[in-house]
C-alpha cells in the first residue's frame, strides 16, 4: 500500500507539473513541485533508501519531462536529496516544517544558479534577482502547500497506545 501511495504521489506531482506549472511563469519563474516534493519527502522520510530512491525516480522523470538537461537535473536533485537527508536533523530544536522551506529555498537558488552557470558559463545579479529568487519564493510556497498534504496522507503519525503492564 505505501508504495501504490508514492507511486500515485509522483505521478500526480508529474502530472502537475506538466500539464499546469510549465505553463505558469511566476515573475519569470517556472515552479518545480517536482523538486519541492523532494526535498519533502527527504525531511519527512526515515529511511534513507526509500528517500534516495524517491528522488532518484522524480529527478530522472524532471531531467526527462524539464527540458534542461538530464545529467545535471538528475545529479543535482539526487546529491541534494542525499545532501538535505545527512542534515535534516541539524539544529534538532527546528520543527520539520521550517527545516522543509528553508532547504527548499536553498536548493531551488542552488539549482536556478547551476542552471545558468552551465548554461552561459557565468553568473550575473539579474540572474540571481530575476531568476534564482523567484523560482526559490515559488518552489518554497510549493512545499508549504505541499508539506501538510504529505504529512496527512502518507507520513501520518500512528497514534501510540497506552500499554498496561
């Protein structure tokens, strides 16, 4: 049943992501709920398998179905995810929720740098202004949307019960 559930989870991600957000230009910015969702499930998962896993899968559909590039879009969201799933438990006190947006915004400026680094092989303020932020806004509303949805349907805290001894 969990893995029908992530299954179903990519595919709706992918789904969306095609049909809708390529569409959508956000101050210049194409969102990416591919990358959101992964990032996601990288805080949320426990085990680093099925975490790595998961974003293996949506990091060679998104190099496929993105348009800029296979290697560097399925390197860069799998060594993000294995990066985000080493530190997601630095600073302990942060609830998960927080830990999600902030590497979120992170990776998504990473990722909208990389993307123009390889492309015309430098960097400019506009680049980081007009493109990298709006994308990394973009992307961490996306997970702030897409965070409690996760939590609710497939990382749902079993309710612990009392044991009389």
């Amino acid at each position: 049943m969990r893995n029908f559930k992530i299954g179903l989870w990519i595919f709706v991600i992918f789904l969306i992501q095609t049909v809708i957000l390529s569409q959508v230009r956000l101050f210049g910015a194409v969102p990416s709920l591919a990358l959101s969702y992964i990032i996601c499930v990288t805080i949320l998962e426990n085990e680093f398998r099925t975490a790595v896993t998961i974003s293996i899968i949506c990091a060679a559909a998104m190099g496929a179905l993105g348009g800029r590039g296979f290697a560097p879009t399925t390197l860069f969201y799998v060594y993000a995810s294995i990066a985000v799933f080493a530190l997601r438990n630095k600073p302990a006190y942060v609830s998960d929720i927080i830990k999600t947006l902030a590497w979120t915004f992170i990776v998504s400026f990473a990722a909208e740098v990389m993307y123009f680094a390889l492309g015309s092989f430098t960097i400019t303020v506009p680049v980081l202004t007009d493109v990298a932020l709006p994308t990394a806004v973009a992307n961490t509303v996306l997970s702030l949307a897409l965070y409690p949805l996760l939590k609710l349907t497939m990382y749902r805290d079993e309710k612990k019960r009392l044991l009389i001894v």
